[in-house]
C-alpha cells in the first residue's frame, strides 16, 4: 500500500510525534509524507531523517506555508487518487485534518488507532477503552488517525530521502490565516512528557492547581487535569486527559484529587507506572494504580515535596 503521512504541526513547528506516525504507517505500506505549513522546508529535512520514510512532499504554494488545516485539506484532496491510506497522528493538529480530508473524499475517517496487525487489521478503544473494536481497512483511499501512545518512535537514519518541490495551485475559496493565540505552558507537553502529574477536582477546596504545578516543577514534568478540574475552572481544557481529551502514556503517570473515572482511566492506560493520592479510598484510580496512598492532597503533598 501507498501511504500519505501527514507530518505533524504544533503551533507552527514540527511535531515530534510524526516518527510515531511513521512506525504505524510501515505496518501499511511503503511511506510518503508531506511536510506543509510554516517552516515547511525545516519540517521536511526533520522528517527525512526518520527511518522508514521513502520520500517527503513539500508544497511550494505560499498558501500552503500558513498555519490551519483548511487549505491543506483541499490540496490532500488532489492528492487523494494516489495512496491508498491518508494518515496522520491524533493531535489537535491531525483530528482536525483528517475528518475534512475525509469527508472532502465522501469517506468516514477511522480514528485512534491503537495497533495494526499484518493483516492491516486495525484496533481501536471505544466505550472508553473498555472494548477494543477490530476493523478490517475498508476500501481505499482510507483515512486514519494514529494514537502516538501505542506506537514507538521509528528511529533515525543517515539514508538520504528523496525531497519533492511539489507545486500547486488551489484555486476556489480559500482560507486565510489571521493569527494564534497559544496558551501560557512553559511546561514539557503531557503527551510526550515522561512524567506527568494531574490534577482533578480534589483540588476545588485549595481553589488553584499550584498542588499540581509545584510537584511537576519539581519533576520537570508535564501537567495534565481530569475534566472535572478542566469543568470547575482549574485547568485549561487543553491539559485535559481522558476520552473527551488526550491519551498520554508516560512512564510515570501522578493523579492528585482525581476520582478516575472510566473516561480518564481511558487515556493513561498506557501509562508504566501510576501513583494515585485520594482522601477516597475507594476511588476508581486507586484501583488501577501501582502505588495508592490514601490521604488529603493537601497535607501529603507539601510532605512528598520535602522528601523531594
């Protein structure tokens, strides 16, 4: 099979996640991606140099250097009649992409893939990861997003990649970027963070997630929230993990003051070791932590951060 991976943008720049997109697409086929938006050119020599990735596309229309999906969906589009399988990583970025992609194709996407087997059978969670669905790729051209948590990064190579110019021209009504408004985290993002610690809605009492941001400042870590935290006014939605938010799968994962309510537990299922501290002792995420300590977050945590 030919597969189109879309290389990943955050915020303008490349997306490290793509090489966990590349692992998934070689269970397909033979991969080509494309590297558009701004810093394209970067984006490009970055993705060549993952192992695996046969060539790499590189529109030159000036439309095409500008953040948003819009205008990128069309010209995907075009593209379209060549690969069997349209790809990209589950981000914002990608599952705001690949259902306009599909729905431009008069397809369905396929979305959250969490394993392809050699069969190009693909498995996906639903009814918050307590059932694993299997599905047969339907006929192409298929879309799909990918969880980057349930692949490994493919590694580097010194090979080098074939980089295409790809000229184009949209025609027809076209969007017309005006600017991002990105939010205040300074902190390593939670889905790449090899430690993350959350917060849920234990912490409405204290009124703020300073508990939270303390701990991973002293762990260099991520911050993530349940969506009770994100619902109370706590947290930004963006830090939201779970069903209804981001899947993560550090290595070690630390819960204050959430529940864990099935749709939370569905995105940190993959996480190697999870740490729950609750005044609830029978707290959902006490169940499926490795280690459980049964206390207010308000006292054990000053503690835990002397020990630190």
């Amino acid at each position: 099979m030919n597969v189109l991976l879309i290389v990943g943008d955050r915020l303008g720049e490349y997306d490290p996640l793509t090489a966990n997109g590349v692992t998934a697409g070689l269970h397909l086929g033979e991969v080509t991606a494309l590297a558009a938006g701004p810093n394209s050119q970067q984006k490009s020599e970055q993705v060549a140099n993952i192992s695996g990735v046969q060539r790499v596309l590189v529109p030159t229309n000036p439309v095409l250097q500008t953040p948003g999906v819009e205008n990128l969906a069309l010209l995907i589009n075009k593209l379209t009649p060549s690969y069997d399988v349209i790809m990209a990583v589950t981000s914002t970025f990608g599952s705001d992409l690949i259902p306009r992609c599909a729905a431009l194709a008069n397809c369905s996407p396929i979305t959250g893939i969490s394993a392809i087997t050699k069969d190009h059978t693909l498995s996906r969670p639903i009814n918050a990861g307590a059932v694993l669905a299997q599905l047969a790729l339907p006929k192409t051209p298929a879309f799909l997003t990918v969880r980057p948590t349930a692949f490994p990064p493919a590694g580097q190579t010194a090979t080098n990649v074939e980089i295409i110019d790809l000229e184009d021209s949209l025609t027809g009504m076209l969007s017309q970027h005006k600017s991002f408004t990105p939010s205040a985290n300074i902190r390593p993002d939670p889905v790449s963070a090899k430690i993350v610690v959350a917060g849920g809605g234990g912490l409405q009492q204290g009124g703020s997630f300073e508990l939270v941001e303390q701990l991973a400042d002293h762990l260099k870590a991520g911050v993530g929230a349940s969506r009770t935290a994100v619902d109370m006014g706590l947290a930004s939605n963006d830090l939201q993990i779970g069903q209804t938010g981001r899947s993560i799968a550090p290595d070690l994962y630390i819960g204050l003051g959430i529940s864990g309510a099935i749709q939370h537990l569905a995105g940190i299922k993959d996480a190697r070791m999870i740490v729950s501290i609750n005044s609830d002792p029978s707290a959902p995420l006490h169940g499926a932590a490795d280690y459980a300590l049964t206390a207010d977050i308000f006292s054990a945590v000053p503690e835990l951060l002397k020990k630190i």
